[in-house]
C-alpha cells in the first residue's frame, strides 16, 4: 500500500469516528444544527470510501486498455463526493424547514457542545494532514477530502457558535436557521469540488503559475534549439501531461538534438514530479516565431 492509500485509510477511520461523536452530540442536544453537521459526516464517511478505492485503482499500473494509466479514477472520486455533499446539503434544508415551523430548545447543550469541538478538532487536524500530502503526491481525491474537511469544520464552528447562542438567548428559530445556513455553505462547497473534478476529467491545462514555470524552464534547458511552440499540457491524477513541438537548426544532427530533449525533459521532471512528456522536433523551416523562443 502506497503513501497516499494509506492517507486514504486513515481518512476512513477519521470520518468513522468523527461521524460517531456528531451523532452523539445530535442524540444528546436534539438540535438541528447538529443534526445538519452529523449529516455532513455521513458524507464524509461515504466519500472517504470512495476516495481509498479512487486512490488504489488509480495507482495501478499502465495496461493494454490503459496506456496511460488510471490516475484519472480519482476525479471520478472527487466527482462522486461533490454529488454526495449536494444531497446532504438538501437532506439539511429539508430539516432545517421542517424545524423552523416546530422549533424546540436544545437538550443539554454544554456537553453537546463539547462532544462536538472535539470532533471538529479532529477534522480540522486530519485535514491539514491531507492538505499537505495531497499536495506533495498530487492527488486530486486527497485533495478534495481536505478541502472537504475543511468546509466541514467551518461549518461545524458556526454550528457550535449557534447552538451556545440558542441556549444563551432562549431564540429558538436560531437554530434552523443556523441549519440552513449550514446546508448553503456546503451546497457551495460541492459545487466548487464538482467543478475542479469536472475540469481535471475535460483535460483543462495546469494552472497559470505552473505553466509559466514550465515555459521557463523550457526556454532555459532549451540552448541550441530555436523555439518551442504548440504547447499543450493536462493533469491526471498525479501526473502531468506536456507536449509540445521543439524547432532546431535543420543541419542539427538527431543525436544532437535528442540531447536537448533529453535534458528539458529531465528538468520539467524534476520540477513536476510524475510527468509525461512528448516533444516532436522540427526544422527550423516550420518556426511559427511564437511560444517559447530560446535566446
């Protein structure tokens, strides 16, 4: 098992044992609001699941059916969690309507309370954890869990910033309201994760700061060729796709020239980690004098 499967797994055990505290806080106070948090976690349960399996198939092996490998499979993931975190947000909303026509005061809300800082303390560490391993392995399923996380536990904060102020104030509509509002911040949360994951499935190109490292990078390890155009890069999971066309002198010999490939490769890899890349070189009678010129 890889580094980011083993994340993937502790994600599962965090989101078990996080959904189990909020539960226990919801079956204590009857509040709505956490009722809404609870809910979020059942969530994070199923999408933890489905960011191990993500994870797993995508570090299979290219195949014959795959050449390219399997990376892409934990957009898939991404995608589904974006879908599950939409549903929860409307099973909240239908709750949080149903409760602002019968609102009723919180049973013991101190130690509700304090059940659910803790989980949200737990949430919060694991997801700076993800955060940074996700980031260092490039997957977009780790990723998305942390980001998820993190929506979690703001969400959770204005929760128990709510639920005190119901008990503090005797306002009972407080709380479905504060459940609603709830159910909107994470509506809004898995619109953005559905519209990443939907991006990295349509092949968008690396992000505007990466692709200006790469330009550098090619200009720079690029001495003896003319210029670089055509450029055309996508992310897949961990990997990094880049191809472009290399334009050289038309009396440069093969050997002479694979050398330049060779070492533009070698830096783009180093930069990016798990890349791929496809250069096609041409003579200089096929210069479009745009993309990258190598001074």
């Amino acid at each position: 098992m890889d580094r980011a499967a083993r994340l993937a797994t502790g994600s599962v055990v965090v989101a078990l044992a996080v959904l189990a505290l909020k539960a226990c806080a919801w079956w204590v106070t009857g509040s709505v609001a956490l009722m809404a948090d609870a809910l979020e976690s059942v969530v994070n349960v199923a999408a933890a699941l489905a960011a191990l399996l993500a994870v797993s198939f995508s570090a299979v092996p290219p195949d014959a059916n795959h050449p390219y490998g399997h990376a892409k499979a934990e957009y898939f993931s991404a995608v589904l969690e974006g879908a599950l975190i939409i549903v929860a947000a409307l099973l909240i909303l239908n709750e949080a309507w149903g409760a602002w026509f019968e609102p009723h005061t919180p049973e013991v809300p101190t130690l509700g309370l304090a059940i659910s800082v803790v989980a949200t303390l737990g949430n919060a560490g694991w997801a700076m954890v993800l955060r940074r391993h996700g980031r260092r392995l490039r997957s977009p399923a780790l990723l998305a869990d942390a980001r998820h996380l993190m929506a979690d536990v703001v969400t959770s904060i204005g929760v128990v910033v709510g639920v005190a102020a119901v008990a503090l104030t005797g306002i009972l509509w407080l709380d479905p309201l504060l459940a609603a509002l709830t159910a909107v911040n994470i509506l809004f949360s898995g619109w953005r994760l559905l519209r990443e994951s939907v991006g990295g499935l349509m092949d968008e190109a690396v992000e505007p700061g990466l692709l200006v490292r790469i330009r550098a990078l090619m200009s720079q390890e690029g001495e003896g060729a003319l210029e670089m155009h055509d450029l055309r890069t996508r992310h897949a999971g961990r990997t990094t796709f880049v191809e472009f066309h290399l334009v050289v002198p038309g009396e440069m010999t093969v050997s002479v020239a694979h050398e330049i490939c060779d070492r533009i490769e070698a830096a783009l890899k180093a930069e990016l980690g798990s890349a791929v890349i496809t250069i096609h070189v041409e003579p200089e009678v096929k210069a479009k004098h745009q993309g990258v010129l190598v001074l």
